[in-house]
C-alpha cells in the first residue's frame, strides 16, 4: 500500500477514534483491499504527525470490530470479510420469546 493517508477531517472524537473510522471507511469502500497490509505503526504515526500510541489504540479498534488482525513484528492486515463474534447473538424478543416476570412487592 504506497501513498495511502487517512482522512482525518471527518468525524469527532479522539484522534484514535477518527483514525479508526477513516480506515474502516477506506476498507469499506475498497480502498484498502482485502489482505492489504496497514502501514506500520511507527510509519503512520509519523506521516500523520501523532503517536504510536495513538496509530496502535486505533488498529486496536479495527481488531475488535473485525475488520484487521495482526501479530507483533508481523504487520496488520485487513480480512477478506468482517469477522464474527464467537458468541451467539442476544435473542431481543418476538416469537417464542418469554419473559419471566420479577417478583412483586
């Protein structure tokens, strides 16, 4: 990936924050393809004139909400698709769904 900046203009919130959103966006729109390769860190703290704190709490992000993964010393790569939770989702209500009642008093 050559020449690649986030857009940081976009958005509130801590720069980590919009860091984040900017390359999700990027990836969803297929500017950062599938098995592309995030700048390193260090790199891209320096290119956006932050921390590497900063770059790693957003890549940190990215992790949680599926759309990298990486190793230490390996690099961070965005996945073919978002990752899914190993845990089922929360059952909110409709058909079949009972609710117990809480005791009164």
């Amino acid at each position: 990936m050559t020449n690649w900046l986030p857009d940081l203009t976009a958005g509130s919130g801590p720069l980590y924050q919009r860091l984040a959103d900017s390359i999700e966006t990027d990836i969803d729109r297929g500017v950062i393809d599938a098995g592309a390769k995030l700048p390193p860190q260090r790199d891209l703290a320096y290119d956006i004139g932050t921390t590497v704190g900063t770059v790693g709490r957003a890549y940190q992000l990215l992790r949680e909400r599926g759309l990298v993964s990486g190793e230490v010393g390996r690099g961070t790569y965005v996945l073919g698709q978002r990752a899914k939770p190993d845990f089922p989702a929360p059952d909110v209500g409709g058909e079949g769904t009972r609710y117990i009642d809480a005791p009164k008093g």
